[in-house]
C-alpha cells in the first residue's frame, strides 16, 4: 500500500463520512493562504504536497464506491464503513468545504493589520545563550529526537508553546522527540513537524527535517 489516506487525514478506518468530512475541512483549513504562521515555516512545495494529498484522500474515502473499492484492495475491512456517502455528491462537499475556507478567510481580512505583530510575538524566543552549546548545535549532522528536544529545552521553549508555536499537536511533538516511529503520521507530514520545530527554533530546517527523516527511514527498515 502506497499510501494510507486515513493516515492523510487523520482519521480511523471506522471513520463515518461527516468525520471524514469533517477532518477534510480541518485539513484544509489549516493549509488555507491565510494561516500566516504555517507559511512563515513550511516551504511553499511542502504545503502544495500536503494539499494534494488531502484532497486525493477525501476524493477515494468521500465517496462510497472508492472507499469500499480502496478497503478490498488493501485488505482492510469494508465492514467498517460505518456510513454511506450517497447523502450528498462528494463534488458538494468540496466546494461547501471551499466555501468554509474562503468565508474564514474573508472573515479574518481585518486582522492582518496586526497579524505581523502577532506573529512576531509569537515566535519570539528568549533564553540565555550559551556559546558552548551554540556550537555544539552549529556543527550537529545527525539530528536526533533526544537532540531536538535537549535544543528546544535549552531555548526555554516547553511543549505547550511549542504546541501553538507550531500548530503540531503535543502528542505528535512528544513522538517526534521520542522517536516513536509506529505512531508518527505519514512520512510527508512527519517531515513537515520537523521542518516547522526546527524553523521555529531558529535551526537550519531543511538540514534538520533531512537528517531526522534519515533516522526514521533507517529505523523503520529495521522494523
């Protein structure tokens, strides 16, 4: 199986169509032009990629016939398709999802006055610098769950502001620090939590999601 669209969007394989639905628009939503902070962070092709695959995810698991189709073909049970989609064409719910996107967006055009600021104050980091460390952090090539979080610790960042700092859910950072492989999400997103950590701690982020998506991909070909 080339991909698990129920790992895209983040949802059980028992997932109803309105929680399918409703994890689509989420996702969406978070990806939306408007989300300045997810923009300051990710890489315009990182983001296009993450689109892509969630709209291909809600197009096989919004639709009955797809989604019982992609349920034989990968073994997994049909049984579990708690709900049919025939309620309303999946080409409706699309659009209702972009229409939610472009009614959010619209909604918070008056706050972009400020939104710099906001954004300014919120990845602001304040901690005492330590050229020891700082070197130590400068010449690292392998960059480790332990690393990450032994750099996160040193720069006064806890998981909770590391939460809203990067819009990634505690659980993921702790599994990402923890190098909890078995629970990490597809390997795009996996890659695009780091990207985001490290960006958000001024590390070089391109270097750091490389270097730790290396170790995810050596550990797992142990499993």
């Amino acid at each position: 199986m080339k991909k698990n669209f129920y790992e895209v969007l983040n949802i059980q394989h028992s997932a109803t169509f309105e929680e399918i639905k409703e994890a689509y628009q989420k996702a969406k939503l978070s990806l939306s032009q408007d989300n300045m902070a997810l923009y300051s962070i990710m890489s315009s092709s990182d983001i296009e990629e993450n689109i892509s695959q969630i709209e291909e995810a809600f197009n096989i698991l919004g639709n009955e016939r797809n989604r019982r189709k992609y349920h034989l073909e990968n073994d997994f049970s049909v049984e579990t398709i708690q709900e049919k989609t025939q309620t309303e064409p999946t080409i409706t719910q699309k659009v209702s999802a972009e229409e939610q996107i472009q009614a959010t967006n619209t909604k918070t055009k008056p706050e972009k006055k400020i939104s710099n600021l906001v954004a300014s104050n919120k990845f602001a980091l304040k901690y005492d610098t330590d050229p020891i460390f700082e070197k130590e952090i400068k010449e690292t090539k392998e960059f480790s769950g332990e690393t990450l979080k032994k750099v996160r610790e040193y720069k006064n960042v806890d998981i909770a502001r590391m939460c809203e700092m990067t819009r990634i859910s505690k659980t993921h950072l702790k599994n990402i620090e923890e190098e909890n492989i078995s629970a990490l999400p597809a390997r795009v997103y996996t890659r695009g939590f780091v990207y985001q950590y490290a960006k958000c701690l001024k590390m070089n982020p391109e270097e750091v999601a490389a270097s730790y998506m290396n170790r995810v991909d050596q550990k797992q070909q142990k499993i």
